[in-house]
DNA sequence: TATTGTTTATACAGACTGTATAGTTCCCAG
DNA sequence: CTGGGAACTATACAGTCTGTATAAACAATA
C-alpha cells in the first residue's frame, strides 16, 4: 500500500494557500537559480514554511514541478487563444495566434526554460517524446485549423503542402525559437511581428492587406 | 590549494582509452536512461572501471558531461561545413549547411537532448545566455556569411532584411527545431529537404534552378 | 467537545557526490 | 634489473539531498 497519500481535496480549504505559496516559491528558484540549489528544503524556507509540509501538500519533489509546470501552462490563456480563433480573416486569426504563443513564452521565459530543461532529462526516451507531443498538441492543433482556412480562402499553400506548413509554423511558435530570438536581443512585441511575417511567407500568403 | 588535479596529459598516454570508454559508457548512459539513473557509480560500471577512475580522469560529474558535450560537438564536422562553404553558388552552401546541421543533430539525437537540457539546468541564467549563444555561435556565423552572399548575388532578400532573415534561419536549423520535425515522425533527409526549402523561401529565393 | 484536516519537529534510511589515503599494477628510463 | 612515476583501485568518510515514519501541536468545524 502506498504509505500516505496528498490531501483529498487540493483545490479548496485552508490548504490553497499554503499551496499557492509554495508554488510561488519554487517559481522564484527556479528563476534565479540553477536546479542544483532547487532544493525541497530551500523551497519550503523561501514559502515560510517547513520542509514536511511540502511532502504532505505535493507528495515529492518531481510531482512539485509538475505541479509548477502545469501552472505555468494554465496561466497563458487558452481563452484568448480561443478568441483568436473566432475572427472573420483566418490570417487575423494567425497574427493574433503568434501574438499569444509569445505572450505566453515571455511570461515566464526563465522559469519555463527551466522546466522544459527538466523535463528533456526524466523519463526515458519514449516517455519524454510522449510528454512533448501532449504538451505541445493544443498549439498544433490550433496552427492546422487556421492554416486550413488560409488555405481554403486564399488557396495557398496547396493542399499537399498543408502538412509542411503546419510542421514549419509549430517549430517558430515553438518556446525553443522563441528563447533563441530573445537571447539574440529581441523583445516580445518584434520577435511576434517577426514569426507573423515568417508565417505568412511560409503560407505563401505575402500580399500586403488592409485590416 | 585544490587538492589534486587531473592527469596532465589528457589527450595522450595509456589513459585516452580509459577516458573514451568512460565517455562512451556515459554517451550510452545518458541515451537509454533518464538522468536519475546517470551516476557516475553506474558509469563506471558500465566502462569497466572503478568509480575513483572516473573521477580522476574527469575531477567531477560536471567536468565529465562537460567532456561528454564537447566530444558530441567536435564528431560534428566542421570540416564538411567548410566544405560546404566553398561552393560556388550560395544556394547550394545554403542546402549543405542545412544537410550538414541535420546530420549533425540526427547523429545522437537523444544525446543530444539530454545534453542540451542538462545545460539549460545548471548555471544562472546569464551564464546560461552565455553559454548558449557561444554554443551556436559557429552556426550563425557561417548562416550569416552564407546569407550575405546571397543577397548579393540574388538581390534577395533586401539589405535591411537580412539579419531578420538570419534569425529565422538560426531558429530552423536549431537542435530544437530538428528535434521536434524528428519527434513529428520525419527522417534525417525529410526534415533536411523541408528546411532547405523554407530556408529558400525566408531568403525570397524561390525559383527552382537547375544544378 | 470530538473529529478531521493541516502543519510541524524529529529521526532515520538510502543514495549520491566528492575527498582522502593508501595500496596495486604496469611501463619505462637509468 | 631496478627505481620511480603514472594509472588504476579499494576503502572509508563527510556532507547533502530525497523520501518515509511517527508523533505531536494546532485550527476549524460539526
């Protein structure tokens, strides 16, 4: 039998707090420091609160991430991906795509280098790569309907390239072209401006329009 | 004073099979294991060796991946990039270096990964910066030049343009890049041809030549 | 008040890194 | 042949970290 198990209910009572600071504390470590000082003991002294408490809230250490990664994921807004999605001119929809993909890669740029760093080294080959495609399958998704618009409204890119285009647009969106155009210097509102233009040269959709 | 040192001669001497078989040992390690299971006691092990040996070869775990790291960078060939170089017409040093990126990135893969997600752990974030961009320095370059001369012989793209054009040729012949065309189910010489090609179209470079 | 959920203190087992120290084996120069 | 040094090894140990166990303090609430 697995000999303790998390709270019942992680998502109400007194507990939330406690939860909510301890996750504000790992996020600052993992920001300022390397992994090798993100210690469950220094964790729990940046949140005020004792080492135990963070076994009992999180059940150990490598569910404590998780618990990190997937708030920072939930925070970048699905909702406002969603309304991209709504508008009238499928490349809108495009622009306003990149705009939050950025926005979201430049939230937490350091913490979520970080955490992807960490998640490339866990699990075995296979796992990993499972772990990458679910992480990554909602932008996918969200790139293969607006790019078929494109194409149904436009005609361009051709049916048979459709594919590549996806595959294209999912690797500029991607948090790794992101970091790499931000390590280069560049801010979030020119590295968007930059991927739109990239994206629409790719969809061979280049005209200048009104708006 | 540091206690002891590292064995003078490290690239010669009886010991340079020792330290390629650690290494080896370490390479297989980091590809079929997660990083938890990465210990040197397990290296060791799995070269034959005592644990203490590693540790005088290498001064540490660190040391040792550091050792690990530049022996993936250098199988690498620099000297087909300089190769590809050479050509008389830009077009084609541009579709080298893509193949020559690619076969390096394909050439231990997983390796690779873990690696490069190790490096993104460890330091503060500056040095990470550092590090990172020292790392594909070699790579920009020789995409800079290359692109430089294009755009004189072909007018494209337009002077102001380059460096953005650059950048986006940066971020598609990344590891990162490669890693996620590979995980989407695309071989080597797939993923070199679909970069090749939006390689040509980020340039504006897209009449089809003949060879 | 009794119960339940939450937090803490303390203690401990196990694993890993890195150092220290001394011993072994092997090759090579004198 | 011999002495010395380089490479390797065995053992032991300190320090740190994770995770578990256990019991106790505390709070809210039924």
């Amino acid at each position: 039998m697995p000999p303790r198990r998390r709270p019942a209910s992680r998502a109400e009572g007194p507990a939330r707090d406690t939860r909510s600071r301890i996750l504000a504390a790992a996020r600052d470590l993992a920001v300022e420091k390397g992994f090798d000082e993100f210690t469950v003991e220094k964790v729990a002294e940046q949140a005020g609160v004792s080492r135990m408490t963070v076994y009992y809230q999180f059940g150990s250490k490598q569910e404590l991430l998780e618990a990190l990664f997937d708030q920072l994921a939930e925070r970048g807004g699905m909702d406002r991906l969603a309304e991209e999605m709504k508008r009238e001119d499928p490349l809108d929809s495009l622009a306003g795509l990149v705009a939050v993909f950025c926005g979201f890669w430049a939230s937490d740029r350091v913490a979520l280098r970080r955490l992807r760093s960490w998640g490339g080294l866990r699990p075995a080959a296979a796992a990993a790569d499972a772990d990458a495609i679910e992480r990554d399958a909602w932008r996918r998704r969200a790139l293969e309907t607006v790019a078929r618009r494109i194409a149904q409204r436009y005609g361009k890119p051709a049916r048979r390239d459709v594919k590549n285009a996806v595959d294209l647009l999912q690797v500029l969106t991607s948090f790794e072209s992101y970091d790499v155009l931000a390590r280069g210097g560049r801010d979030e509102s020119d590295i968007a401006e930059l991927l739109s233009q990239a994206a629409l040269t790719i969809l061979g959709v280049t005209e200048a329009r009104g708006h």
